[in-house]
C-alpha cells in the first residue's frame, strides 16, 4: 500500500481512522502472502462474508468494518495448511483449535504474528501497527443431496460439539461422560483415548467432528456449507455448488480479490438485498484491536503514550498575549496542511478574502509520514495542487511569534498523536494558540451526521475529536446541530467530566456553520435547463456472475434490454459496460457465451452508444457524477450512483 493509504480518511460519510487503515494495511499484507501461495499451487479461495459484499459493493473495505474473510473448499483447505506451514514469512501463522489454546473455533485464523508486537522489523513491516491482525479462513464442506443424510450428519456433529466442550470445561463428568464418549465413538466410528482430558480431549473430539464435517463424498453433493454453524442446529443455509465452480478476481483497494463466479448469487444467499446500506454490524467488537489494546494496557509498569485533557483545559479563561494597539485591519492567517484538504476550509477564506477590513495569509505548511518508532520521517510538501490564483506564504519565512495574527485557523488537530503523520512541532494546536488572539479548527473532512447512539461512529470520534487541536481551539466550526451535540458528548466524555459549565463552555465554543462547509455539490454548473435539454445517459452494467448464473435467460435478457435501448434512442444514449466477462468467458456455457458476443456485436451495430470493458473503480465517480441512470448489476459503481441521488436499477434476469 501506498504511504497515503495509511491516512485518516473519510469514506462514505464514516470516518476511517488511521489505525483502522493499518489494520487494513496489515490484512492485506497477509492475505498477500495467501494469495502467494494459493497461486503457486493453484489452490483456490473466496472472499466470504463482510469481505465478499465489500468487494461487490465497494471495491475494497466497506468503511465501518475491519476485517478480512476467505473461504476454501475443505479438500483445498488441506493442501493450503500443508504449504502454508513451510512457505510462509517467518512470524506468521495459522491458528486454529488444534494449535493454539483457547481458539474453539472450526474457523482458521492467518496472523502476521500471533502476539502483539513492537520489534522494529514487526513494526515496519506493518506500518506500526502491533497488534495480532490477519484474516479468517472459514472452511465450504460438501453438502449431501439426500438431505435426510445430511440432517444425520449435523446431529452427530452438534452431539460430538456438545460432548467434547461439556467434558473438557469440566461440565460433565464420571459415568455419565464415560456413556456420551462411547456414543461418539458410535456416532464418529473412531476410539477416543480415555487417557485425554481438558483441551486435549477437545482437541482430539474437534478432529473426529471435522471429518463429519468432510464425510459427504463430491460425487454425492450438491452444495456447499460452512458446517458451523451454517450446517447445524437447524441450519441449512446450503449454497448451490456450481456457484463456485470458478474464480473471478475484482478490484479491491490496490490490487484484486478473488470470489466466486456466482458472487452476486453467493450474496443474495447470506444477506438478500446487500445493496441496502447498514452501517450497524455486529458480529465482533469494533475496533477488533481494542481489547488488544486494553489487555497491553493492565501488563504495563509505565503510562502508555496518549493525549489527555481535563476539564481546565475547557473552561479555563484566555489572556490575549498581544499588546498591540488596536488596528484597523486584522490578519487571519490559514493553515493548510495538504492541497488536497484545502477545499474544506475555502469558503472561511472566500469570507474573509472579500472583507477590506481583513488581510488574509495563506500559509500551507509540510506533514511528515512516521517511521516505525514514530518518529517523523518522509515529508509531504506539495504546493502545486492548490488554486492557481491562491496567494501562498513560505512557512519558513513567516514567524508566527512575532507575527502574532489575530486568527489563525487550522485544519490538522491531531499535533504529534496521529499514528500516521505529523506536522512540524512549531505548527502542533498546543504552540500556535500562544500565536494569535482567537484559534480557529474547521475539519478538513465531512462526515453524515450521526448520534452518540450510532456506536462504530460515535467510537472513531476518539481519533480526531479527542485531540488538542479541538480542546486547544477557541471556535470549532462545524455543518450541523446534529454534530454539535455529538461532539459535545464526546468531549464531555473524554474529559470525564458532566457539569453545566463545560457544557455551556462548548456550547459557546462551537459554531454551526454550514455555510462554510464544503460539500460535494460545491461547482457544479450544469443547470437545470441544460441537463433537461440533453438526451439522459444510461449505464448499463453486465457482470460476468449475472451470465453464469442466469445463463440461457441472461441473454434473453440482454436482447430484450438492446430492444428498449434501441426503441428510445432519440431520448437516451447507452454506455454499457462489462465486469470480469472478457477473462473468463471460457467459465461460462458455450451457449451462453457466443450469445454474449453476438448481442455485443448487435449493440455496435445499433450505434446507440458505447461498449467498455472492466473499467477501474477509480472511474466510478465521474461515471456517476456524468451519467443520468444505473442500470444492471449490483457493484461499486452502481453505489456511487446511489451515493450522487441518481436512479438505480437493479436487473433481474427473470423481468
């Protein structure tokens, strides 16, 4: 991953803090190293879960979750764990119940280290992050298609489960644990040691419920399950096997992952409409480092590194240090620590740029990216990408000191506890409020307004409200009464402390001003007239899952929808693009796929538009922001569609 990757980010209207992108950093580095080894001995896996929908529907992490999940057929499973042992890095590992105490899990976990870490190497490696990260790897199982022999097989596996963790936890005991061995033994047509006990005995059971698991034959099967729980206690979340007869790789973060053929399918199986945006998500704690972090913190003999502030540093009173007489124009100095965040406090300048009673300075400064003991190391300096017509000051010619401004606003509030950057210390909240009479932070991200109820949220506040930039400030200006209020809280709570005059303190101190907010909608000229006056423009969005699983009725579909496109081209023009198709077109039905090409050379004759193939989602936004409608299957594209209030449409080959 590219250095900026690591930075705070707002995606989607959620604040992603920088830690969260290491811990992004750091699955990815693993899964590459999977990823390695599965290519090398053709080993195929799937994106599952969380993962799979984010690369569906995001082309890379969905913003409020942070982990990874693979998948593999047992039979693949096997191999992987036999290559993985010797081939991958030093350090890394492979957890699961039969090598790691406590992991009671029929899931694998693959870990860069599996202890936390602050070695130099560990650290540098994973861009500073130290806690245990990696992925999970859930096992797909054959499921019988005599379900009735299915249905058998799951109960012995939920008795077995049951027996193996009542006796081992001590639950259990004496006659009655002698009677329940023996029938498992019946059950798994394999003797069980009475010599073992505790961790050992579930370990040896947890063997014996892996081969119920693996004990339908490929011939006899007809779908696939993650046996638990997906497979037991009156589960049958069984997915047709043909849908992973191949793999397809999508575009996710910097690189590709890979997922089943049928993925679209897949997804409509685990989570119905997955289109729908749900920004609660349970399953683990979030974020899943925290109780790391709090372990680390009770086996420490020293105060770990963090920024704290008390109720004095809200309400304490501020003496103006400037003894210069009153003058008849007042200089406001701007502090930009990046081209590209200037835009979120440019209309504050264009407030003040036009008064004749102010002197505006814009004075950009550098940031540093932290090497491993975090400690500043590369810098970032870009000039180029502000406004042309934008005076800049060179920071290192101006002594803010002397200068003395009678504002100064800033945009970076983290000073040194950004795990990510920092700026120079002589540009940290804490010495520039000594500067000037009256300290001013606007953020230089927009989220969605949400409440101290919204838990994932309300959490990542601690990364950029519960910093000094935003204690140290005399005014905060922000979009909305919502955020107002959350902010209150948060800073209420970080500082312990719940009384009236703090909150009436904050109250004053925090100014909604949505005005002075960028949005995304800041110079757009198109009027209404002009995009009334045009033909509308249709993307039209075909995946290479929707042909697989549809097959003979895709092209039905297809040919139905070039008719409509071509019955209303003197109104609509056509950009239709296609997913994944090119590359695997030998994965699909010989049918299916002369069908496909022959309805593409029907749509160049038509000249009704244009044909693209497997665009990257980097070209999603100005698709979205240039088009009128989404039409066609579920991907990232059609999410920046939703995400611009344009029309989406989902196809259903069946309509």
């Amino acid at each position: 991953m590219k250095p900026e990757f690591y930075e705070d980010e707002v995606i989607e209207g959620f604040y992603v803090p920088a830690m969260i992108k290491k811990a992004w950093g750091a699955q990815m580095d693993v899964l590459a190293e999977v990823d390695r080894i599965c290519r090398e001995h053709d080993i195929p896996y799937f994106a599952d879960w969380g993962t799979l929908l984010a690369a569906i529907r995001h082309s890379g992490y969905i913003p409020w979750d942070d982990d990874l999940d693979i998948s593999m057929r047992r039979r693949d499973y096997e191999r992987f764990l036999g290559y993985a042992e010797t081939e991958l890095p030093d350090g890394f590992k492979v957890m699961n119940f039969k090598n790691h105490p406590g992991h009671h899990f029929f899931v694998a976990r693959i870990v860069g280290k599996p202890r936390i870490c602050f070695e130099q190497d560990h650290l540098t490696r994973f861009r500073g992050f130290p806690y245990i990260c990696g992925i999970d790897l859930f096992v797909l199982d054959n499921v019988c298609r005599d379900r009735k022999k299915q249905n058998l097989i799951s109960k012995k596996a939920e008795y077995v489960v049951t027996v193996a963790d009542n006796i081992a936890d001590g639950i259990t005991k004496g006659r009655e644990a002698e009677e329940q061995l023996r029938q498992c033994e019946i059950y798994t047509g394999a003797r069980i040691d009475r010599k073992l006990a505790g961790e050992s005995l579930r370990i040896r059971m947890y063997e014996l419920v892996e081969k119920l698991f693996a004990s339908v034959p490929e011939e006899e099967s007809d779908a696939l399950v993650q046996m638990m729980p997906f497979g037991m206690y009156g589960n049958e979340r069984y997915i047709p096997k043909e849908f992973y007869a191949h793999t397809v790789r999508l575009a996710y973060e910097d690189t590709t992952m890979s997922v089943p053929l049928c993925y679209d399918a897949v997804m409509r199986y685990k989570f119905g409409n997955y289109m729908q945006i749900h920004k609660t998500w349970e399953g683990h704690d979030y974020p899943f480092f925290a109780g790391q972090h709090e372990q680390l913190l009770k086996t420490l003999d020293f105060e770990y590194p963090a920024y704290k502030a008390s109720r004095e540093d809200i309400v304490a009173s501020k003496d103006p240090l400037s003894t210069r007489e009153d003058k008849d124009v007042k200089d406001i100095v701007f502090i930009p620590f990046a081209p590209k965040y200037w835009k979120y406090m440019e209309k504050l300048y264009m407030k003040y740029a036009d008064d004749e009673d102010v002197r505006v300075w814009v004075i950009p400064i550098p940031y540093y990216y932290k090497k491993w003991d975090g400690s500043p190391g590369e810098e970032v300096f870009d000039t180029e990408g502000y406004p042309s017509d934008l005076y800049l000051q060179d920071y290192s010619q101006v002594d803010l000191v002397a200068f003395h401004p009678d504002m100064i606003v800033i945009q970076n509030p983290f000073d040194e506890w950004n795990s990510t950057y920092t700026v120079p210390r002589e540009y940290y909240s804490s010495n520039l409020k000594l500067c000037t009479d009256e300290l001013i932070y606007i953020p230089f991200f927009v989220t969605d307004d949400f409440t101290k109820e919204q838990g994932r949220e309300y959490k990542n506040m601690d990364d950029y409200v519960c910093m000094p930039g935003v204690i140290n400030a005399d005014r905060l200006i922000l979009p909305s009464e919502t955020l107002k209020e959350t902010y209150i809280e948060k800073i209420m709570q970080f500082i312990s402390c719940d009384d009236k005059e703090v909150r009436t303190t904050l109250d004053g101190k925090i100014a909604v001003c949505p005005e002075y907010i960028y949005t995304k909608d800041d110079g757009k000229t198109d009027s209404k007239a002009d995009h009334e006056s045009r033909r509308k423009t249709i993307v039209y969005y075909l995946t290479v899952s929707f042909l697989a699983e549809n097959k003979e009725h895709a092209i039905d579909k297809i040919n139905r929808n070039l008719e409509v496109f071509g019955s209303n081209a003197d109104r609509i023009r056509v950009i239709w693009i296609t997913q994944c198709i090119r590359d695997h077109i030998d994965s699909l039905d010989k049918e299916v796929a002369d069908g496909f090409c022959e309805a593409v050379k029907k749509f160049d004759r038509m000249q009704i538009g244009d044909y693209m193939e497997d665009i990257s989602p980097g070209e999603n936004s100005n698709y979205a922001k240039t088009c009128d409608a989404y039409y066609g299957d579920p991907s990232s594209l059609a999410l920046r569609f939703f995400y611009e209030h344009k029309p989406v449409m989902i196809e259903n080959a069946q309509i």
